[in-house]
C-alpha cells in the first residue's frame, strides 16, 4: 500500500452507487453525471452532520448500500449518537499508518517483543477498537507484537504495566493525553518501574502543549521528545486522518522560541498552540473553507466535501520548505526527516461546534445549554457561560471548568453553587453519553469545577490563571470574580 502518493483522486462512478449522496445533490440540482474528474469535486456542496448525515437514513449512505463489517458511534450534540461504518480497506490503512509510526517513527524492531496497552475506551467509540485492529495489522506484517486492551480501566492498566508489561523488550502506550498522563503519575507512586526501558506513546483525542509533552516524557527519562510520543488526528466520522512526525514536532517545538515561526505559521493566535500534523493525501483530500477544514475521503461511508468543523489550514510539502528556508531552519529540519515526510501538513487550532474538549469527548454548547435552562437553576443564572479544560501544573491532572454568570450576585453562594454543580453533571451525563462513560470510569476527575462570576465584570473574558489553578485537587469553591 502506497500511502505516499502525492495524488488524491475521486471515483465518481462509486460515488454515483451511494443512494443519498444522488438525492443530495438533485436537491442541489446537480446531476452527477456531470462530474468526470478529480477536478470537478469544487463543484460540490459542502456537508456535514446537520446537512448531510442526518438526513438520511444510514445504509443509504453507504457504497451501494452494503453494511461494513465494523461500526463505531459518537455523542451527537442533542445526545443521540451517530452511526459511522467502516470497512476492511479503511482499517488496511490505519494499520498500515501505525506500522509507519512503529517503522520510522518510534523505531522498533519487528523481531523485538512488544506489548501495546490501549487504554482507548473500549465501548462503541472509535478509538479503542479501531487501534487494536490497527495493531493486529501490524502483528500480521511481522512484528513480534502482542496487544491488551484494557480501557479507560486504570487498576486493569496498572497491574498490566507491573506483572506482564516487564516481560516485553519494548512498551507502547496507546491512550487520552490525561488518563496515559494519570497512569504513569500512579504507576510512579505505587513503585512500577517504568523509566530506563524502550516506551513509546501514541495519543489522540486531546490536544497537549509542547509542556505537556516534556512533563510527560520527563516522567519516562526519555529524551528523544520528537520521536516518543506522536499524537493522531482522527475522528469517528472518517477514523485516522494524519498523524504527528518528528518533522512536524520539531516545527511546533520552534515556535515556543522563534515568534517569527509562530506568526508565519498560526497567525495572530488567542489561546493555546494549534496541533500540527502531516496526512496522507492519497487517502484524504483537505480543503479550507471560512478557516474550517472540509475533507474528501474515501472511506466506506464516503464523505464529499465534509465540513468537520475543525478550524485550520493547509501547507504543501513546497510551502513547508519555503517557510523553513525563510526562517533558516531547513538544514536543522533535515534532521528530523525533512527528506522523509514528503506530506501536506494541518494546522489544527479548534472547532467551531464544541464548548470544550476534556478527556478526548466533545461536549457540545447544546449539552451546556440545556443544563443551565433546567427549570432548577436557571432563575439563578443569566444563561452566559464559557467552558474549558486545564492540566493542573502540579498533579498533571485535567480538569474540566464550566464559568457561570450569576443573576444576582447575592444569592446564597454555597448551596447555589452545590445545586448548580449536581444539576450540571446530571445533565452532563443524561445528554452525553460519552461523559457518562467517562464519570463511571473516573469518578470525581469528571466533575467540573463550577465558577460563579458577576454580570458586567468581564469575567468570563479574563480568567483570572492564578486563582484556577488553586481549585486542582481541591473541593470546588465559589469565586466570586470582581
């Protein structure tokens, strides 16, 4: 499989087999018989969710409406879940994509023994299920390669990592940035060795700070902070679209120090620093539409022009180095297989359709919304929120912040705030499912820190860092913000 190719193509003649992508378009008046090649996919509308997928019933979004062997499901925002199916040349190529990272990336020998921990969750959700049949491929193609999947279950994680895990030569850990962050910080307090061995990292779901990752690989001894921990950018709509690579790694890495790099790169940015990976382009086609990345795949359940409401860009191979060049970086980034990753690079900055994401889920302004227009609390609340994640700088944990603005400011702080924090988390629970999932894995990490703040005072504009970070690890308090 040449994942490597430079050319994305379109087969219209199986395109014109998927009986509501025909609907769709007579309804934009389009005749797909009009579309002969790759060049005529500009001609299309942009979907999505809203749009397309649930507007039809599932089999007819499939190629000539055959069910796949494998289907995965995700939280929708009104709660209901939706159904993405997957074939078998769609899970040939994450398979092949995690053998390219084992490969070139992390380095490990096919004949040395290595045990994969998923710590993916393994229920309905892409994640879990579609890594362990990635390394299953992987097994097939001649490592020495055993996997155990043992979830979002942290006891289960742990008694792996100290009773079989030194049996293997080589460890990978496959997870959420917070819970791979919460069993190394365990396994260090309960005496598990895990420094001075060959342990690898593949994460997904959760954008880190180039800290985040230091901390973590700190915690490991490892040095090599390129080439042992790669994030992949995927989803349930279309699984694996990119991956990180030393290359892109050591890109990122430069803007903590070079501001030049960063303004060429991301722009005036507010917030935290984009992701940036490298896809393949014979399996994906990305376009920027209103600085949000609509994609073409060619997966079982075909996604044409697919808005996936993920904000960022685009950069050709040619583009990359001409920014290197610029910025006299191309002799440093050869180094870090400049002459390798011959690949499109994304520039991930967030989504426009989720509040916030923690622990990997997406938890959409709907679920937000009605929980604070819950007949209990609303006449407590003006209805003006915002939410966001933080890693706390000490327990390395994440926690999840939702900021309410009172109606009045002089209401009964503490059993309001009570009140508003147990209603919050039923309805958390009751329209998300993935949180749900979640707070029965992890017990009170899932909880949100609730933070009052007056009307006029700006405060959900200006987050006061200092007093945050005081509430990790400790009962949630009311603030008050003036």
């Amino acid at each position: 499989m040449n994942l490597k190719s430079n050319k994305f193509s379109v087969d219209f003649k199986r395109i014109r087999s998927i009986k509501a992508y025909r609907s769709f378009l007579l309804r934009h008046k389009i005749k797909l018989s009009s579309l002969k090649t790759s060049k005529d996919l500009l001609k299309l509308p942009v979907t999505d969710k809203a749009s397309y997928i649930n507007k039809f019933r599932p089999e007819s979004l499939l190629f000539k409406g055959k069910v796949p062997p494998m289907i995965s499901a995700s939280s929708g925002s009104s709660g209901q879940p939706n159904f993405w199916f997957r074939d078998d040349k769609q899970e040939e190529v994450g398979g092949e994509i995690h053998r390219i990272i084992l490969d070139k990336i992390f380095d490990i020998n096919k004949k040395d023994s290595t045990l994969v921990v998923i710590c993916f969750s393994m229920g309905v959700w892409i994640a879990g299920s579609y890594t362990l049949s990635s390394f299953r491929y992987t097994a097939r193609k001649g490592y020495s390669l055993s996997v155990i999947s043992p979830g979002i279950d942290k006891e289960d994680t742990l008694n792996i990592l100290k009773n079989l895990a030194p049996r293997f030569k080589n460890l990978i850990l496959a997870g959420y940035p917070p819970f791979i962050m919460d069993v190394i910080n365990d396994a260090a307090k309960e005496g598990i060795e895990l420094k001075n061995r060959k342990i690898k990292i593949i994460t997904s779901g959760d954008k880190f700070s180039e800290k985040w990752r230091s901390d973590l690989l700190a915690m490991l001894n490892e040095k090599d902070m390129n080439a042992s921990l790669i994030g992949i950018y995927g989803s349930a709509d279309a699984g694996i679209l990119g991956h990180e690579t030393p290359l892109s790694i050591f890109l990122r890495r430069e803007t903590l120090a070079n501001k030049a790099l960063g303004q060429e790169l991301f722009g005036d940015r507010v917030g935290p620093i984009p992701a940036l990976v490298q896809y393949y382009p014979s399996e994906v086609n990305f376009e920027t539409v209103s600085n949000e990345l609509v994609l073409t795949t060619k997966t079982a359940m075909p996604l044409m022009r697919y808005n996936i409401h993920d904000t960022g860009r685009t950069l050709n191979y040619a583009e990359i180095k001409n920014i290197l060049d610029k910025h006299n970086l191309t002799k440093k980034a050869v180094k870090f297989g400049l002459n390798y990753w011959k690949l499109p690079l994304l520039i991930l900055s967030g989504r426009t359709d989720v509040a916030v994401t923690f622990y990997a889920l997406n938890i959409y302004p709907e679920n937000i919304k009605s929980s604070i227009e819950d007949p209990r609390i609303t006449k407590f609340l003006t209805g003006n929120y915002s939410a966001f994640s933080k890693t706390s700088e000490k327990s390395k944990t994440e926690r999840l912040y939702i900021k309410l603005e009172l109606a009045n400011p002089k209401i009964n702080g503490k059993k309001i705030h009570r009140l508003v924090t147990n209603v919050l988390v039923e309805k958390l629970s009751e329209l998300n499912i993935e949180y749900r999932k979640l707070r029965s894995a992890i017990g009170k990490k899932a909880l949100p820190v609730v933070i009052f703040t007056n009307p006029n005072d700006n405060g959900l504009n200006n987050i006061n860092e200092r007093r945050l970070l005081s509430l990790n690890g400790k009962k949630p308090k009311v603030i008050l913000m003036k």
